[in-house]
C-alpha cells in the first residue's frame, strides 16, 4: 500500500515573497482602516448634532459636468468616483493572489475560496429567510455579503493582539474573494436602464487598455485619461462605475519584465493604496455612514424585517458561513490545521469577517437608494459591524497569549539580517 502524501498544513508558516507581500498590504489597510473608523464616528456624530443640516446640504450638493452626464452629488461623486479607486486596489490585490499569491493553484485557492463562498451564500440566506418571515423587500439580499478588510484590521490594532501573519493573510484572501464576489453581484443585480453605445464605448477602451499593457507602453499620461474615460462610458452605460476599477486592476500586468524593478499592477498598487485606504474609503464612510441614531430609529432597525435580515446575515450568517465552509473544506481536502493554531481561531476569524462596512453600506445604497429603509439598513450595517467587532475582540483577546508567542517566534531576527530565524531554519525564505 502506498504512503499516503502528506497533507498541506493550513495557517502555518508563508513563504518569505508571500509574507513580505501580505505585509505591506496590511500595513496600508491597517492605518487606513484606522482613518475609516475616525470617518465612521465623524459622521455619525455630525448627522445627530445641530449641524445635521449641514451634513445633508454638503452630502446632497450636485457637481459635475451636465452634458457628460456626470452631474452628481457629493455623495454620489464618492461612491461612485472614489470607490472606483478603491476596487481598482482590489482587481490589483485579486491579479496577484490569482498569478503569484495564495490563489495560483487549486490546492492551495480551495480553502480560502470555499470559506468566502460559504461567507457570502449563507449571510444572504439569512436575510432571505428574516425578510420571507417579517414580509419585507428582497431587495437587499446582498448586502451582508461582503468583509471590510480595512475595517477589520483597525480593530485588531485598537486590540493590540499579536495576531500570526497566516491568519491575517487568510482574513485578506477572504476579503479579497469577497471584493470580487461583491463587483460581480453589483455588475449583474444593481444596474439601470443599459446604454448599449456607452458600453460599447467603455469595453472598446478595456481593450485599448489592455493593448497597450501587452506592447508594453510606459506613461501615466495614457492610462488616466482612458482610464477617467472608460469609468464615465460605465456610469452613462448604466453599470455600476466602480467596475471600471476591477475590470482596470484585472488587466494589469502582474508579473515584471526583466528591465523592471516592479510589475505596472506593483506600481500602481504602491501608489494607489495608501490613497485608497487613506483618502478615498474614508471619505466615502464620512457621507455614507451618517445616519440618525435616535431612540426611534434603531426601534425601526430591531422591528424592520430588513435591517433585522442584514444584522441577522452579518452576526449569525458570516460566523456559520466562514466557519463550516472553512472546516468542511480542510476536512474533504488534503489541508490539516497548523498544530500551533486551533479552531477557536478560525471561529474568531469568521466574527471578524461579519465586519462588513465599505462595501454593504454600497450596496445597501443601491438597493434601498433615498428610502427610510435604506437608512435602517444603513444603521443596521454599523450596529452589526460593531457587534461583531465585539464578538471577535472577546475571541481573539482569550488566545492572545498564543497569538504573542508565535509572533515573536515568526519575527525573531537574532543575526540582524532582515530575514527572521524561522525561514533560514526552513530553508522557506526563497520559496
């Protein structure tokens, strides 16, 4: 009888690229997230003081240039302008987990893909079914569906937990797999009456974009004004503009030349990023985020079927999502848990994942836009978001001696080298 192979341990140890990569990406989500959370209680603040009003003119102020149809608000210009650079980072973040990173192969893209999977189909059925039995609108199935990432990774830091590289990895391939999963259901369920030339208009610049990736062509000169030119085409075709960011960030060249220190999808996440994390989601939470908080309103968020559906979906749903997807796939797959690690840790992490701010409070906005249900749900997005952050700090808190000894084992670097001790015992830090 032949020796079984062995099997591949999940949330063990990365490969020094990998590591290096995840790294910086989590040191722009990190401080970015942490500007999101100030965004997040400005708003709030400000939408329930005397200078509400205010609030609502600078929110609802239109801009923009009429006969290209771009005439938008203020909060329009952000969720639809400013997001499209945030998943435009997100296309760049899913090319390179597809050509270099955790996703390359199916081995290894199982697991995390079938947990975000789980992550996004059971969080909708639990607002299907809250909705089906208080007779409320479908409308918003979606929204619980999808991880904030940044958000996610602010509250680790507030926590101060020493959480290992391989579990924040594993949290950003979810988030990433849900990014993707979010720009699809948005792309086909959320779109208005079709503009068949403008789209025509905007897939003809895909292809100069992509053209001019593949021959190579340097210059940033080329890339914004078709790539301003391709995100208005969207928006005038009637599909969600934020689109033309992942469709931009898929095209990308991932993999660099001999001649070039980075790829252009490296640059142009290096560049991107801290904009993105920094500028652009913020701002966009600071006029998506300000709802009434008043007794009566969150009386209307825990006796609407729909908001009840979206925090129904967030809590209970992500938790039972991420968690069986991720323990079904390691038990029918080769992958066996880090023996370091347990599965108390993968359930923090699916509480953590029920984090869903940017991309629900989106997609709360297409589905319910400028109706009082919407502000419910809006409501319910941040008082789900909080009451997992809660859920997950009392989880992780309870391992963190754990999380500590294995961070300073992963990060000891007694000869100064720059490569810690632990991929020099391994030989992993060329792998």
């Amino acid at each position: 009888m032949a020796d079984t192979p062995p099997r591949t341990p999940f949330l063990g140890l990365l490969s020094w690229p990998e590591r290096q990569a995840v790294t910086r990406a989590l040191r722009t989500e990190t401080v970015g997230g942490l500007v999101l959370l100030a965004a997040a209680v400005v708003a709030l603040v400000w939408a329930n003081t005397p200078l509400s009003g205010a609030y609502t003119t600078i929110r609802d102020f239109h801009f923009g240039i009429p006969a290209l149809g771009l005439d938008l608000s203020v909060g329009h210009w952000t969720s639809d302008g400013l997001l499209t650079v945030f998943f435009l980072v997100a296309g760049i973040e899913l090319k390179r987990e597809l050509v270099v990173g955790s996703l390359r192969t199916p081995a290894t893209a199982a697991l995390p893909v079938i947990a975000a999977v789980c992550g996004m189909a059971v969080p909708a059925a639990f607002y299907a079914v809250t909705v089906a039995a208080g007779g409320g609108s479908m409308d918003g199935w979606a929204v619980p569906m999808a991880t904030d990432i940044a958000f996610a990774l602010a509250v680790l830091a507030v926590m101060s937990t020493h959480l290992p590289t391989a579990l924040r990895a594993f949290l950003l391939t979810l988030a990433v797999v849900d990014d993707l999963g979010a720009i699809l259901i948005i792309a086909i369920f959320f779109t208005s009456d079709l503009n068949y030339w403008a789209l025509a208009g905007a897939f003809a610049g895909l292809v100069v974009f992509y053209v001019l990736q593949r021959q190579r062509v340097k210059g940033w000169w080329w890339y914004v004004p078709l790539g301003l030119a391709i995100w208005a085409l969207l928006y005038n075709g009637g599909i969600h503009a934020t689109v033309a960011g992942v469709a931009m960030g898929l095209i990308l060249r991932t993999v660099r030349d001999r001649d070039e220190e980075e790829a252009p999808a490296e640059r142009t996440g290096h560049l991107l990023h801290p904009l993105s994390a920094g500028v652009c989601v913020p701002l966009f939470a600071l006029f998506a985020a300000g709802v009434s908080v008043s007794g009566d309103a969150l009386g209307k968020v825990f006796t609407t079927p729909e908001p009840l559906g979206v925090i129904a979906g967030l809590v209970a749903g992500k938790i039972l999502g991420i968690f069986a997807g991720t323990y079904l796939a390691a038990r029918f797959t080769r992958a066996r848990l880090n023996p370091d690690l347990a599965w108390a840790d993968v359930l923090a992490l699916a509480t953590l994942a029920g984090i869903g701010f940017t991309v629900a409070l989106l997609i709360g906005e297409l589905a319910f836009p400028g109706t009082a249900v919407g502000e419910h749900v809006k409501a319910a997005v941040l008082i789900a978001s909080l009451t997992a952050a809660l859920l997950a700090a009392l989880l992780l808190r309870r391992r963190n001696a754990v999380y500590r000894r294995l961070y300073e084992e992963e990060n000891l670097d007694e000869d100064a080298d720059g490569i810690p001790d632990v991929y020099q015992r391994t030989g992993s830090s060329s792998t």
